[in-house]
C-alpha cells in the first residue's frame, strides 16, 4: 500500500462528514428521526411499564429503512449532477480511496445518529434496572445493519444523478433486503430457498446480534455485504470512462 | 511536455475523437479551439485521466497518462467545464481540502493557501460559501485550485465561459500571468481569447485537428486565402478573359450585378501576389471603369470558419 493512502481517505472523509453537517437536510433528517423514534418507542414503553429496550430494537431496523437511503442519497447523485465528480476523480486518489471515503463518511453520520440515541438507554437505565450487555450488543448490531444498508444505499446512488430517485431506490432496495430473511417470506418460499433466503435477509442476522449473541457468521455476513456493494460501487464508478 | 498520439474516443457508435496527434511545450500557453461538440472537453478529460482513451496514448513527460495516472495527476491542475465547486463549502475550507488532499505538507498549507488567495484575488470572499460568490469569483476560486499545488500543467475547460466583458479581461490576465511559468491547456470557441492569450493553437473539428500554431501562422496561412473585390462598368464577358490573363489571378467569379453593364467581381489571387495595379491597368487600357475596390484579408474567423468547415 502506498504511502499516505489511509491519508488521503482521511481527508476526503473529513469532506465527507463536513458535507453532511453543511447541508441542512441532515439536520432535518436526524431531528425527525430522533423525534420519531422517541415517540414511536416512549409511547407503548409507558403502557407495557418495563424497562426493556427489546421494542427499541425492532423499531430501528424499521426506521432506518428511511433513514440510510436519506443519508446516502446525495453522496453521488449530487456530485454527478454538479460535475464535481470530475473534480473529485481527477484529484490524485484512486476509485476505491474515494468510495471508501463516503462510505465512512456516512458511517461516522450514522455513528453521530445513533450517539444521540442514547437518551433512550440512560433514560431507562434511570428507570429500572437493565441489562447493559444486550444493548450494547444491539448498538454494535444497528451499527452493522446500517452499515450494510448504507453500502446499498450509496451503490444506488452511482448510479443516478437524481436525490429523489436515489431515496426512493434506496429505500425499496433495503426494503427487500430487510424482507426477504423475514419468516414469513422463508416459511412461504420453496424448500431449497428458504436457508438461503434467511442468510441474505438482513433483518435475521440483526435479530441474532440484537439478542446479545455476536456470531461469527452474522458480522462476517455484514461485512462481505458491505464489501460487494461497495466493489459494486467502485466498479460503477471507473465505468465512466 | 504533452504528446497526444492518434488518440481516439467513441463512445457508443458516435466516434468523438478521431486519432488526433499534438504537442504541448513546456511553458506554452495552448489554446484549444473548436466549435461545440467538437471533442475539446473530451480531449481534456482524457488528459486529465477522467476518461480513457478508446486507442491511443498521451505523454506527459514520456509517461503515459493511463499506466502513469495518479502520478500523473498530482502535478496536473484541472479546473472542468462549468467550474464545478462544492458549493456548501467556504472558500477556505474549500482550498484548505485541496491542499490536504494534494499533499501539501501540514506546515505550508497556510502559505499555499495565501499564495492562491493572493494571485487570484480572493482576499475578499475567503470566508463566503462558494454558493454566494458571483460568477467571476467562482472562476478564480476554480483557478486557484488548479494551481496550488505548484501544478507544472494546468489544464483549462472552458475558462471563460458566462462571464461579462471584464470579468472575460481579468481571469484571462491571470491566465496569462500563471502561464509565466506553466504549461496551459484551455480549451475555447473564442477567438479574440486566442489571439489575446495564446503562444500557439490547436483546432479541432469533428474529432480531427484541422490546423495548429502559433496565432500569426494561422493567419498568415490564412491570408493566402485573401480576395479582391472590384466592381467594373463594361462588357462582362471580355473582362472576364482579359483579367484571367493576369497570372496571378487564380479565380474570378461574378459576385454580383448592379446595371446591365456593371458587375461586381470576387478575385482569388496567388499567394501573397498583389494584383491591384495590373488589374487597374487592364482596365484603363480598355476604357473600362472601377466603381468599387476592396480587399480582404483572412481574419481570425476566416482561420477558424475555414477550418472548421
């Protein structure tokens, strides 16, 4: 490896995150999202009266179906639509040092998203007693879910030069892989598919690290999906010429 | 020095460029003419390592810019068609990443920062987002992005495009006070730039280098091409044969009629000859008369026209 390769994805990763807290769309977006998120959970946590974060857990995979494909909407598309591509790609770093770049970009906005989450834990850990293994262990799993939703998520948006199309895309893409692990879709599908389907499912592996359990198999699961999309990418990206 | 060798381009079934062949020397300000369309942008981006060519190689110093890429694009500066800028940057931060992510060294980012800002003119919008900067200002922030890295070659898409009069005045100024000590490509379609900013010219039509040199060469190419007009009052057909006896005359045509006895005439002479008097002679001795007299001599956009037919 070239000397100063982890450099330059450094720096371009700093512009990366400086690009999402420059434009207010994050802001909006990870306000709703807080403020969602905090209403969807604190209103059925009162009702059922334990201080249990299991529900916590199922609602976030939901609500970053709309989150992900929110973050990583304008990484490409915008920079397709106002050429600065051109700019970005001419500059001495290879395709991959700048795909790498966005996709920690946006996993360190995500990893600022989910900080500010952590109301939620103290606010129940002030409550009752809890259990601080699984949700740390469900913290690490949403970060590796989102991770996994934002290397589709930023490959869809190479691929256009619209936002809107790139949200919308996103969105059903994460959708379908969410879906398809779902027992009711694996206990529908044919025989042969079914272990299949429950591997690519994304919802089935966060389920097992949600519980507490890290597996070798999920986080190896999470990581080959983050690279292919992500390959995916860079391959897309050096079509342009 | 930049050596583009029959370099070719398609993309789909359209062939953008077609083996073009040209020199840029070190030092040279290279203005890059062509209609639209032409393959201008497409030769940069290519040089630029944006694209890569379908056939062909360019040099840059006997380095291949395809094997040699990255290498190679660390001493070139780019600044794309349109300028493209991160607009919800501030000029600062903006140049600051350049900097970093050019490999100026942490302790001399400052002093690079200041040079550019100083040689552009920006002193005034350094703390402004690039969104709010008029169109000038963005064209030098672009411009000084394209050479703070101390690039030896600066290569210029369109420079000056949607710019007013003096705006047009100013950044070709400074293209010329950075072309001191660099080698500029910029690509145009107009014409008194070139003359005003250029050692030497390349144009391209169709994918194809039609003429290239210094802007005086062109011209005077070109002037080979100079015609005479003369409106003369007497029978057509003999003064049509008495001047094809003048040698130098290559071609006479009837350009127009104003009586039944006047025509006006176009005359193409031989290179460099000057016909005026033994024309006025012929036409005294026959007791004919000249009503009008002109000449044209090529101008830039006779070179251009002519060239990119």
């Amino acid at each position: 490896m070239e000397k100063g390769y982890l450099n330059k994805i450094y720096i371009l990763f700093k512009k990366e995150l400086m690009g999402y807290f420059n434009s207010p769309i994050a802001y909006i977006f990870i306000g709703a999202f807080l403020v969602v998120l905090n209403w969807l959970f604190f209103n059925s946590f009162f009702i059922i009266g334990q201080a249990d974060m299991r529900n916590y857990f199922i609602l976030l995979p939901w609500m970053f179906l709309f989150l992900i494909p929110a973050i990583t909407m304008r990484s490409w598309a915008e920079e397709k639509k106002s050429g600065t591509i051109e700019f970005l790609l001419t500059l001495p770093i290879t395709d991959w040092q700048a795909v790498l770049a966005k996709f920690l970009g946006a996993l360190a906005f995500l990893g600022i998203t989910l900080l500010l989450t952590l109301t939620i834990p103290f606010t129940i850990a002030s409550l009752g007693n809890t259990d601080a293994g699984p949700i740390i262990g469900s913290y690490l799993g949403a970060l590796f879910m989102g991770a996994a939703y934002l290397s589709l998520g930023l490959f869809i948006s190479s691929l256009t030069k619209n936002q809107i199309i790139a949200f919308v895309a996103a969105v059903a893409a994460c959708f379908v892989f969410f879906f398809v692990g779902n027992d009711f879709i694996v206990a529908t599908s044919p025989q042969v598919l079914a272990p299949f389907l429950k591997f690519l499912g994304i919802g089935a592996h966060f389920d097992n690290i949600a519980r507490g359990v890290i597996d070798t198999k999920d986080v190896i699961y999470y990581i080959s999906f983050v690279w292919l999309f992500l390959w995916i990418n860079k391959e897309i990206v050096a079509l342009r010429k | 020095m930049i050596r583009v060798e029959n370099l070719s381009k398609k993309i789909g079934e359209t062939q953008i460029l077609d083996s073009i062949n040209f020199q840029i020397n070190d030092g040279e300000i290279l203005g890059f003419l062509g209609p639209n369309g032409a393959g201008k942008t497409t030769t940069m981006k290519i040089i630029t390592g944006f694209w890569t060519p379908s056939s062909g190689n360019i040099f840059v110093d006997e380095k291949n810019v395809i094997e040699n890429s990255l290498e190679i694009r660390s001493k070139l500066g780019y600044l794309p068609e349109n300028v493209p800028l991160y607009d919800e940057m501030k000029v600062y931060e903006y140049l600051k990443f350049i900097a970093e992510i050019r490999g100026i060294a942490k302790e001399k980012i400052k002093d690079s920062i200041k040079s550019v800002v100083n040689s552009c003119g920006l002193e005034k919008v350094i703390k402004k987002p690039i969104e709010e900067l008029s169109k000038g200002y963005r064209q030098r922030v672009g411009l000084a992005q394209s050479i703070i890295h101390k690039s030896d070659i600066i290569v210029l898409d369109e420079p000056t495009t949607g710019l007013d009069p003096n705006q047009i005045i100013e950044i070709r100024n400074l293209i010329k006070e950075i072309g001191k000590d660099k080698t500029v490509i910029f690509s145009t379609h107009i014409l008194s730039e070139v003359q005003a900013t250029c050692d030497r010219v390349v144009i391209i039509n169709n994918g194809r280098i039609t003429g290239q040199g210094t802007p005086s060469e062109l011209m005077q190419a070109a002037g080979s091409r100079e015609t005479v007009y003369v409106k003369i009052r007497g029978p057509k057909e003999i003064i049509k044969e008495k001047l094809k006896e003048i040698e130098e005359i290559m071609e006479i045509m009837e350009k127009d009629r104003e009586a039944d006895d006047i025509f006006g005439y176009e005359i193409q002479p031989q290179t460099g000859a000057d016909v005026r008097e033994k024309l006025s002679m012929i036409v005294m001795q026959n007791n004919w008369s000249i009503l009008e007299f002109s000449r044209k001599s090529a101008s830039m956009e006779d070179v251009f026209r002519e060239l990119t037919k």
